[in-house]
C-alpha cells in the first residue's frame, strides 16, 4: 500500500467547510468520487484546491469505514484500467456532496 508523508494528506478548507455545516446539522458526509491526477502544487497550497490537479482517471472506491476514534479510512483502487497512455502519479482527491455547494474536493 502506498502512503504520503501526513503534511501532503489534508482536507480542502471547503471540506472543513462541509465538516462544519455537517456538524452542525447532524448530518453525514456522501463521498462520491475519487480521481488520481497527474499535477502537483506546493503542500502549503493543497487546503485551497477545489479540484484535483490535472485529473487523469477516476478510481474504484469503497464505502467509507468509521472506526469510532474521529477517524475513517476509504479505500480507493489505483490500476490501470482505461489508461492509453503512462502519467506520473502526484495526487488523489476525494469528492464529496456539499449541500449547498455541490460536489466539492475534500
């Protein structure tokens, strides 16, 4: 399994958004996609994207599973089902339903 230094593993400030207004009506979060893409920013930069950088291919992903301690792990397939031609590999963006904005990056 592959990992990233936990400095580049962040939530969007809209996701931080989207946790606030989920908090706050009790509701849950619904991912609805995750996307690899081939671009790469600055770590200091990754809170303020809204999109995954220069998106590639979207990625099988599962149900999100709670483990109870404030934290969740989603699993998400990286293959090469569909893929024409070799990219470098820089990110992975969840997405989720906001209800007042739509599908945002979390």
């Amino acid at each position: 399994m592959g990992m990233w230094p936990n400095e580049q593993l962040v939530i969007t400030q809209k996701g931080l958004d989207l946790q606030a207004k989920l908090v706050a009506r009790a509701a849950k979060i619904a991912f609805t996609r995750a996307v690899a893409g081939a671009g790469g920013v600055d770590p200091s930069e990754l809170t303020q994207q809204v999109s995954v950088s220069q998106p590639v291919q979207s990625l099988p992903m599962g149900n999100p599973v709670y483990s109870g301690d404030g934290k969740a792990e989603i699993n998400v397939q990286l293959n090469n089902a569909g893929v024409l031609i070799g990219y470098s590999h820089w990110q992975i963006g969840i997405y989720a339903s906001d209800p007042d904005e739509g599908e945002i990056l979390f």
